[in-house]
C-alpha cells in the first residue's frame, strides 16, 4: 500500500482589493463562493488573522468555509481621517 504524503503546506491565494469593484465582495479564487466583507455570520468563511501597521489595516488572512481555502487580502486603502 502506497502511502499518501499529506503535505501540511497549504497554498494561500492571495486577492487584492483593488482590483475588485463594488462593495469588495470577491468569489472564492478556488470554489467560486462570493466571500462579502459585509458578512459576519461566519457561515461562508472565517477570520484567521490580521495584521495592521499603524493602525492601518493591511492584511487580512480568510478562512473558505466551503473548500478550505486560505485567503489572503491585500490591498487595503487607506481611509483618510475626518
Ligand atoms: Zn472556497
């Protein structure tokens, strides 16, 4: 019996948010599922982890609920203070 290596690498894609149009709502670069930033039920992903650097928010890793993917968003735009 041959034994299938699990590789514990799991691949990232990564999205950038300003190629996106609209509200920032994306598909899922590997199953299609459309991941919406307004949606906090946690039903279609999850937050992992995030990073901010000078209280900016500059990374954003996501959780495909649907195949297991892992997200990464990039790209966040400044918002100028009011
Ligand atoms: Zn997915």
């Amino acid at each position: 019996m041959m034994r299938k290596v699990s590789t514990k690498k799991s691949f990232v894609y990564t999205v950038d948010l300003t190629t996106i149009d609209g509200d920032g709502a994306f598909p899922c670069p590997k199953c299609g599922v459309i991941i919406s930033p307004d949606d906090e039920t946690e039903e279609i992903y999850k937050i992992l982890d995030t990073k901010v650097k000078n209280d900016e928010l500059t990374e954003l890793l996501l959780l495909c609920n649907k195949c297991g993917s892992k997200i990464k968003l990039v790209g966040f735009i400044p918002q100028p203070e009011s």
